[in-house]
C-alpha cells in the first residue's frame, strides 16, 4: 500500500490508578477504510478510540493520525476527526436544528445555514427539525448524532457502539450510510459487539483486556485461530454442551438451536472428545464462526481487570 | 406489606452512605450551625472600635477614657488630636465610634455650663449601635460622678453634667434597610452566579454532553467563558434590578460613584463565576454541585456581615469570614452606597476580590482537563 494509513499508533497504553486498561495496543487503518474494533466490555475500546481522537492522553506510545503526531498535534486531529460517542452526546434540551447549528458553529464552518438544511434533508427530519433532540427515538438519536459526527466532513469518523439499543432495520441503514462515506473517502473506526457488524468491516481488530488479540479481514482472523469446528445433529445434541466441554480437546461447545456447536484447536482431538456420543449423534464439520474465535480468544487472555475490581 | 417497606428502607440507608456529600451535609450542617447560632452570632458585639479625640488632657478625659475602656464595649482607640482623624477613621470603617472631648471640658464643668460632648456613629448598621451608644451615656457619667466630688457634687445631679450629643454618620434615621439592602446584593450575586455555573458544568458531565464538546475543536477556555458569559449578564440583570429596588422602593441613599460600585460589581461577579466553575472541577454530579454551593452559601449569609454584624463574631471566626469573598464585596458596597468611598478607599477591599479572582481562576483552569477520565 502506498498510501500513508490514516490512523498509525504503536504502543498506545493507558493506566488507570493500577490498572492498566490499554496495553500496548498497535492499530493501523488505511483511508477509506472500515475497521471493526470489537472486544469484550471494558476491553479498552472506549479508551482506545478516545486516545485516538485526543480525548485522553496516553501514557505511553506514539502514532500518526492523518500524519499529524498523537501527542503533539491534538488540536489539529480534533478539527478533522468525527466522534460519535457511546452515549447520546448531543444536548437534548436543544431542537435538532439547534444541535447541528451549534456543531457547525464550533467547527467554524462555512454556509451555515445551509450545511445544516442538507444534513436535515439527507436524514430525513427537515419536518421535525425544531423537534428537542431528547425527545427522538433510540434509532433517530443514533442518526442524528452520526448527521453530527460528519457535519464538518471530518477525514476520519471514530463511532463507540454506535448500533447498540438499536433496531436491525436501522442498524442496517447505519451500516449502508458509514459504507457510503467510506466509499467517499472517509476512514472509520467503529467499535462493536455484533458479529454481523464485524463481517461488513474491510477488517477488524480485537482487543481484550486492553491486549490487542488478533486483526485482519473476517476470514484471516479465522484462519490465524487455528480453531476446528464440529456440528453435532440428533437426539439431545443441544443438552450435551456442558458435559462435553469439559472433555479434553473441547475448548467450548454451544447449543445452538437443537444442534450443537463444538470447537478446539485441533480436530483430531475433538473428534476424540466426541466419540463416545456418535451412536447417538453426527458429527460433521463446520467452520468456526467469528464469535468462536473471540469467545477463544477471551478465554485465552489474560484478565488484569479483575485485580482492581 | 413491613417486610418490602423494610426492603426500600434497608435500600436507603445503603444509598445514603454510599454519597458521602449527603453524609457530609447531615451530619456538619447541625454542626455548623450550632457554632454559628450559638457561638458567632451576637446582636450585642463588644470591643467595638472607638476613638477618643481628647481636645482636653484632664483627669476629667482620662476619667471618660477609663470608663469607656471599663465597659467591655469598647477597644479604645486615642488619637493624637489632629483635626479631621476621627472622620477618617470612621469612612475607612477602621473605627465605628468616635467620641471627641472639647478642649474647655473641666473649665466648663467647674463653671457649670454644661459642656458638649460629640458622638460620632458609623450608622450604617443601626442594630449593632444601639446597645454600645447606651453604654457610652452610662460610663461618661459614671466616670464623672466620681470625679465631681466635693464642691463639685452638685454638678453630678440631673441634669447630667454634660451634654453627650450624637451624630449618626451614613444612616442618621437609623434605617435597617439601608444596611440590609446593599448587602443582599452580595448574597443574591452569590446565591445565584456560584450554584448555577457548578451546576451548567456538572450537567454537561452528568448527560455525556461534555465527551462531545472534548471532542471538538472547542479549547478549555473557551468552554469556560463560553459558559460564564450568559451567567454574568444575568448576573448584571439582578445587579440592576436590586438597585433599582434599593434606590426606589427602600430609598436607600446612593452617596459615592455608581461606576465604582459597577467596577467593583463586576470584579465580584467574576469571583463569584469563577468559584462556581471551580467548584465543578471538584464534584461529580449536579446533586453535588448543589450541596457545594449550599456548603458555601450558608456561611455566606450568615458569617459575611449580611445578617449578623462582623464584629459581634469571636476572632477565629472573624478569620473564617475573611475568606468569603461575600465579606469583602458587602463592606464595598456598603462602603460606597452609605460612606461614599472613593477608589481610595475602596482599593484593600477590591484588591482582596481581585486577589481572590486570579486564584480561583487558576485552580478552574488548572483542574479543568480538555481531556475525559
């Protein structure tokens, strides 16, 4: 790739108190990119993408955003970075115009008024614009705080959970609205926990316990798990799960529906593990789902949150 | 229907210790005040200031002065006799009586004319006065019953030796509203500019509009003025309608610079914002932010010279009024309305409010982070 990534951090770490919350976490994204930043809750995400935008300071590490230095060049990331924060960030006492105006007026953009009546236009609420931004529903908040996020047409869009609480028809046109923009250039980073939303990322990072665990596309993140799968139909598969997880080779085994979900590093030692219900049961091949490879990785991690909570 | 009742109370108390603020203010509020009602308070101050202009270095004067000092009442000041010192004393707030002693007293009390006696009041707050200006009548004539002995005995009868006559500087009617009024300008600037900025930055805090306004290009300061500014011109409405109120309605006199009175106003409005916006760089939640400003209301209304007079406190106390800057901004503003202080004179007071200013601000932009966690 030729082109200078748009977000290049090394060694990014972040201590609070003790406790370290982000440990030496790389990440690149390259323009025009959609990255999944998935991980269990208290992961690190949060931090990490706040690091990112110049909201915390880290305590060690280095990196570029847009080339500008991370330490030293924050107020100049600021102007070209869109936040979408977890929470609802926009003031819910103001009108949904008088949210956008004021966003436009911070950043200092030109043509006001009329930045703001196509953002309004392009959601859909030029209606309901003098409508208190607090009174919307969970769907249109996450709307109106994306219309927000990219009103000063920022190069880099940082999103926190931006689908959680929301229903899959709107999440469905979130994610068509962020492939939009990436397709104009914009590079996003979007943290997660919806494996669907993770497939629909160029590529994906994860982090647990503030360690980065694994990055690539979708299916280089399976490979790289080195994870074997085993579906097991019939009789009473789905009520097997406990009693065979615990068997040696078995790293977890699910229900999932009536059939069951059984994987581990290494197939020959499943089949091994399963053996003994094949009267009763087939076994057959699958692959390893995204949510397998996490649930691998978390368990494999090494928990340093537990030592201050 | 005892046990989920048990259940919501057992839930209470386990909230109510988990907000160590809610702690604090049970359990120090009756405390402070208790020390305030039962010690700080009194309506009967003693060691006022004096000062003896004695025109008349006689037994009689040393007679009065020993009196005076006998009575509890008075921290006896003597002046040296230079015209004019007694007047300044009193403007500069320095000393709150002054009794000037004619220079023929025991020659006109030998001969029996009765010889006057001047009485100088600093007015302004007439409650405080009454009981020491009783005191003044009695030791004067105590000490000289004493000292008209022998031939001179009869002068001791009634009529009263002398004539004590008394002048109330600043308030002659003695008119309690001139002295609340302008100090209620304080406690209102206070009451509302402090709670109100603690609580606009603690709300941004609270709803997770702050992570937002971080993440823009907005700096520290500029979220600061950006949200003192509506406050302070509020602040300047309510400074106006009291005026307003105080000169028409309670016709409280007006006797030195309305500008001065707006500078000074205006420094302590500042003071006022500024302590508001430190105050939410130390709390966490507008429930907080609101015992903080409670915190430091109440001491305000109370210890500042509003409702009690200053030197009725015992010392420490007096000390404590000292840091509240209330304190300060009431002298001022009864210092010009009532005295007509110039900026001379005005220039201690409001150098403590700007000393305050610069300090506040620095702790409010030392602790205010463009940064979350």
């Amino acid at each position: 790739m030729s082109e200078a990534p748009a977000i290049a951090v090394r060694g990014l770490t972040k201590r609070f108190g003790n406790r370290t919350v982000v440990d030496h976490v790389d990440l690149t994204v390259q323009p025009g990119r959609i990255c999944g930043f998935l991980g269990p809750n208290g992961s690190g995400k949060t931090t990490t993408l706040r690091m990112i935008c110049g909201l915390l300071i880290p305590d060690e590490g280095e990196g570029e955003v847009l080339g500008l230095d991370l330490l030293t060049r924050r107020r100049a990331i600021k102007h070209q970075i869109g936040y979408m924060t977890q929470k609802f960030g926009l003031f819910s006492d103001l009108s949904i115009a008088e949210n956008l105006e004021f966003i436009a007026r911070v950043y200092r953009l030109d043509n006001r008024a009329q930045r703001v009546a196509e953002a309004l236009e392009r959601l859909g609420l030029a209606s309901r614009s003098t409508q208190l931004a607090g009174k919307l529903s969970g769907g249109w908040k996450q709307r109106l705080a994306l219309a927000a996020a990219v009103l000063h047409e920022p190069k880099i869009l940082l999103l926190d959970e931006p689908t959680a609480g929301v229903d899959p028809q709107a999440r469905r046109e979130f994610w068509d609205q962020i492939h939009a923009l990436a397709r104009d250039g914009m590079t996003v980073l979007v943290s997660t926990h919806y494996m669907d939303e993770a497939e629909r990322c160029h590529k994906m990072a994860y982090i647990a316990y503030g360690v980065m665990l694994a990055r690539g596309t979708c299916p280089e993140v399976i490979a790289a798990s080195g994870l074997r799968a085993l579906q097991g139909e019939g009789p009473g598969a789905d009520r097997l799960a406990a009693e065979i997880e615990g068997r040696e080779g078995v790293d977890m085994a699910a229900p999932f529906g009536t059939s069951l979900h059984v994987c581990g590093p290494d197939l020959a030692a499943l089949r091994r593990a399963v053996a003994p219900y094949e009267d009763r049961i087939r076994f057959t091949e699958s692959e390893p789902s995204l949510e397998d490879v996490f649930i691998h990785l978390m368990r494999h991690a090494t928990d340093n949150s537990v030592v201050e909570a | 229907m005892w046990e989920r009742i048990g259940a919501m109370v057992f839930k209470e108390l386990r909230q109510m210790v988990r907000d160590p603020g809610t702690i604090a203010m049970m359990l120090f509020f009756p405390i402070i005040q208790l020390v305030i009602f039962g010690v700080a308070i009194n309506n009967d101050p003693r060691h006022l200031p004096l000062a003896v202009e004695a025109n008349d270095h006689s037994a009689m004067t040393r007679a009065i002065v020993s009196g005076l000092r006998a009575t509890s009442y008075f921290d006896v000041i003597e002046l040296t006799g230079q015209h004019g010192e007694g007047e300044r004393l009193i403007a500069e707030g320095t000393a709150q009586f002054v009794l000037t002693i004619p220079s023929d007293l025991s020659r006109d009390l030998v001969r029996g004319i009765r010889p006057q006696l001047l009485l100088t009041v600093d007015a302004t707050d007439p409650a405080s006065t009454g009981p020491a200006i009783a005191a003044v009548n009695e030791a004067v004539a105590q000490a000289l019953a004493r000292e008209l002995r022998g031939p001179l005995a009869p002068r001791a009868q009634t009529p009263p030796p002398v004539d004590l006559v008394l002048h109330r500087s600043y308030n002659p009617e003695g008119i309690t509203s001139h002295n609340t009024v302008p100090g209620l300008l304080a406690i209102i600037l206070s009451m509302t500019m402090v709670a109100l900025t603690a609580m606009s930055v603690t709300r941004e805090e609270e709803q997770g509009t702050m992570e937002n306004l971080l993440a823009t290009p907005l700096r520290p300061i500029e979220v600061m003025v950006g949200k003192i500014v509506p406050y302070f011109l509020i602040g300047l409405v309510q400074v106006v309608v009291i005026l307003a109120a105080a000169l028409l309605l309670f016709k409280v006199p007006f006797v030195g610079s309305p500008v001065l009175l707006l500078a000074v106003t205006l420094v302590f409005t500042l003071v006022c914002l500024a302590l508001g916006f430190t105050m939410s760089t130390l709390v966490s939640s507008q429930v907080q932010s609101m015992q903080a400003s409670m915190f430091y209301l109440m001491p305000s209304i109370l210890l500042s010279g509003f409702a009690f007079p200053y030197r009725g406190m015992p010392v420490p106390i007096q000390w404590l009024a000292e840091i509240l800057p209330p304190t300060h901004y009431i002298r001022l503003v009864r210092g010009i309305m009532l005295k007509g202080w110039d900026l001379r004179l005005a220039l201690p007071e409001t150098g403590v409010l700007l000393g305050m200013l610069v300090l506040l601000t620095v702790i409010a932009v030392r602790r205010y982070r463009d940064t979350v966690g």
